[in-house]
C-alpha cells in the first residue's frame, strides 16, 4: 500500500467518481441499486410491543467512565470508550517513552435532541456519560456524516475550543462538510475533507500548529466491485490535496493514517441540501516500529511476543452509518473495505436505524417488523446485517452502536441488542442462547472481547482490544 508514496500520484483528469452526480463535489448518491420496500410501508405500521424473553440479557444503561485509565501508557492495546450513539473515544498505543498517546473521538453527540430544534426531534432515552468538557485531551476528531445524530456542532465546537498549539485537535469530515465547521469559527488549518477511499498520514508526534500531513490516495482493485470498475482512475484527486505539499520520501516511522471509506447512506440537515455533503465511515491505521520499545514486554520464548524490529500496526474501522441490503442483496463495499484495508482489531458498527418515535413507545406500540424492515434496510444496518458487515470487513472484535441512545422505548432500546445476541447464532453459528455464564447471564453481550466476537457495552463503558502482538 506504502509502495505509492515515493511517487505521489499527479492527480490525472479523472473521471468522475460514480457517487459524485455533479463535477462540483455537491450532489452525492449512493453507487449500488437501491434497496427499498415501499410495499411493506402499506402493511400495519404498528403493532403491540410485546415484552421480550430474555432476562439474561441487561439494558443498556450509562455508567460513568473510568478516565485515569486513559493516563496509562498501554503500548500494545487499543483502550475505547461508547460515549453514546455512535460517540467512541479511542486511545491508540504509545508509540515511544515520551509522544503523547493519540486519541481519536468519532461522532460525538452529547446533545438532548438530535434535531435543529430544542423542542422536537429525537429526544433521548439515555443520558450522555459525561460532558465534552470531562473527555481527556483529544488529537482527532472524525465525523461520517452531516445528519444530526452524528454532527452535533456544539461538541465539536467545545472540543475545538480545548486546542492548543502544544495539542492541536484536528477534524476529519467527508467531502462539502467543512465548510460547515469553518462557519462555525473552526480554523481552517485544521479541517480536512476527504472523498471516498482518499487517506491522510499524520507523523507521531503530530506536528503542532502548520499542517504537515501527507496524503497517498489508495485505489480500489478493479476487481473488486462496481463502484471501482467504472472508476479506473484514482477515485478523486480531493480538493485537500492542494491543502499539503509536504510528501515525504519515505513514511514516517510512527505515524497515523485516516482513510474514508464508503458507506451506504445519505446526508442532509434540512430540506434543501439532501445529499449535498458526502457520507462514509473512517479506517484510522496507526503504524509504528517494534523492537526497542517493545522488549520490555518481549519474553524470549518460542512464542515471544514477536515482531521485534517489524512494524506493529493497530487498526480501527468506524462505520459511522449505514444500511447493508441493496436491491441486488449485500452491498459489496463491505467486502472491499475488508480487502483493502482490513483486518481491523477494533470496528464500531450501527445496528439499528437509531432513533425513532417515541410516541409510538409510550403508547405501548412498535413499528411492525416489515415496517421496521423497511425504514433499516436501505440506509441503516439491523442488527443481522451489522453482524455481515462486520464479518465482511473482517473485524477482530466488533462493538455496537448507534441504539438504546435515543430510542423511543424500552422495548426499542433493548431489541437491537437482543437481535444482535441472537443474530450471532443465526447468523455465524455462534455464541447465543447457551452461552451463559454461572449466573445464568449470557455472556452474549460482552462478546466483542473475544476474536472474531461481536458485542455491547454501556454508554460511558469500553475496554482493551490487544494488538500489534
Ligand atoms: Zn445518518
């Protein structure tokens, strides 16, 4: 992948990539056939939420997060917190003795509606595990999408308002959202807007104040997909390009890549600039040497912790939002991600279409399956899906997002997670119904420690994912 970076691509007159639907980078559409079930709109919308089976399986509720675990120097573990929606702080592993541990947040949503208004829109279910203002210092902030469960402006304006020239925190956001931030009193500088499959390399330790990232744009195989075969040129030479002039002959030793990668979605934050902005989910990749550092934690058995000397790397895919199905069946973009930039240690993955009315809930109602169906398939993954995508990109340890936060009921906050649990059975032949605990607890939602799992925490929870090892 790195074999590109001694000669940069000169951007060529591409063609226009099949999700731009104009040569001015503001109307944007999903590439796949389109999955839509108008029919089942037609069928009983609601229908009485009856109470699930499964006390073996606990709400989800919010705890508050153990902070001073973030002042551990872990050099071989990806630390993550839910911090609610599809709100994740991550901490990547020191890369040395001294340079700050990078952490990255995506999406952070702290608001009480995910709406433009104070007073209607999605309200919440559970309450944020802190304010913006309690996170440890932050180095990265990536946003997938304008939509307003996932941009919550004033967070990002309150993370913004704790840079510093020692710690500058930097935002990442698809095509035509910056200029949204800029307006906002967001420095320039310090927001980049990629396209689809276009990366951004950052050194460790990241350079205070000027930027210095260097970019290398990935290009999906032919091979590998529809969205890649009619776009033989590099997918888009992005207007961030022209923001960097600094290609270093060789890669930085220690460094951190953020890529966007697709998703099948959509954007939008009032009636008028639908689709105008672009949409994806983020891979952020950090590289660093072993050896010196490492030998503390190297035995010198056979199964030495090995890789002395070799690059380590720990990887994180962030899907953002996002629906699996199309008309033609699995959207095959999953599959490309995984091949170009997977296995990831550590994936955040949507289950559920997020929020919903609430009305419906508290009158003792539920949105019909086919209904539900309906409203998931295209543009939000249901928790069976999110199990595919996962296995599709090939995730190492996958955790649950984007439910329980602003649902509109118990009944809501609780079915993705029961799906999830016995999706895992029904989908991969795995874990579900019989895998308790001596409690009598299924182990089922924790399940994302184990390799290859897939799981819940709390919001405010998280945890470790070993990598580099
Ligand atoms: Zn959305």
């Amino acid at each position: 992948m790195f074999s590109s970076w001694s000669s940069p691509p000169s951007p060529p007159p591409s063609p226009r990539p099949p999700h731009h639907l104009n040569a001015s980078r503001s109307s944007f559409a999903n590439p796949w056939p389109r999955s839509w079930l108008p029919t089942s709109l037609l069928r009983i919308p609601f229908v009485r939420a009856e109470p699930f089976n499964r006390p073996d399986i606990e709400p989800t509720k919010t705890v508050t997060p153990d902070w001073e675990r973030y002042e551990e120097r872990l050099d071989d573990g990806l630390r993550f917190t839910w911090l609610g929606h599809a709100g994740f702080l991550v901490q990547f592993p020191a890369v040395d003795a001294t340079s700050n541990t990078i952490r990255v947040v995506f999406d952070p949503m702290f608001g009480e509606r995910a709406s433009p208004s104070d007073w209607f829109g999605p309200m919440r279910w559970l309450p944020p595990p802190c304010a913006v203002e309690d996170l440890p210092a932050i180095d990265f902030v990536c946003i997938s999408h304008n939509h307003y469960d996932h941009l919550h402006l004033e967070a990002l304006l309150t993370l913004n308002s704790r840079s510093t020239d020692d710690r500058p925190v930097i935002f990442f956001v698809p095509l035509g959202v910056k200029i949204l931030l800029v307006t906002s009193g967001i420095g320039e500088n310090r927001i980049h807007e990629l396209d689809w499959w276009n990366s951004m390399t950052f050194p460790i330790p990241i350079p205070s104040q000027t930027p210095t990232a260097s970019t290398l744009i990935p290009k999906p195989s032919p091979a590998l997909s529809p969205i890649s075969s009619s776009d033989t040129a590099s997918p888009s030479a992005s207007s961030s390009l022209d923001t960097f002039s600094i290609m270093p002959s060789s890669p930085p030793p220690s460094r951190i890549v953020f890529t966007l990668t697709p998703t099948q979605h959509n954007s939008g934050r009032g009636l008028l600039d639908q689709g105008a902005t672009l949409w994806g989910s983020w891979v952020v990749k950090q590289f660093w040497p072993g050896g010196s550092s490492l030998e503390k934690i190297v035995d010198t058995g056979e199964n030495a912790v090995g890789k002395k000397g070799k690059e380590r790397e720990a990887s994180v895919w962030f899907a953002g939002d996002t629906g699996y199905q199309t008309s033609d069946g699995p959207c095959p973009v999953f599959k490309e991600i995984g091949a170009l930039h997977g296995p990831f240690d550590l994936a955040f993955i949507p289950i559920w279409r997020g929020a919903s009315l609430s009305f419906i809930g508290k009158l003792g109602y539920r949105l019909s399956d086919s209904t539900s169906e309906a409203l998931i398939t295209a543009l939000h993954a249901s928790p069976e899906d999110a199990i595919l995508v996962s296995r599709d990109v090939q995730a190492r340890h996958s955790v649950a997002m984007h439910f329980a936060t602003f649902a509109g009921s118990e009944h809501e906050a609780l079915e993705p997670l029961i799906r999830l649990v016995e999706g895992r059975e029904s989908v991969l032949g795995t874990a579900g119904v019989d895998d308790m605990d001596g409690k009598g607890r299924s182990k089922g939602k924790e399940d994302w420690e184990e390799e290859g799992g897939f799981g819940a925490v709390d919001i405010g929870g998280g945890g470790v994912i070993w990598v580099g090892r």
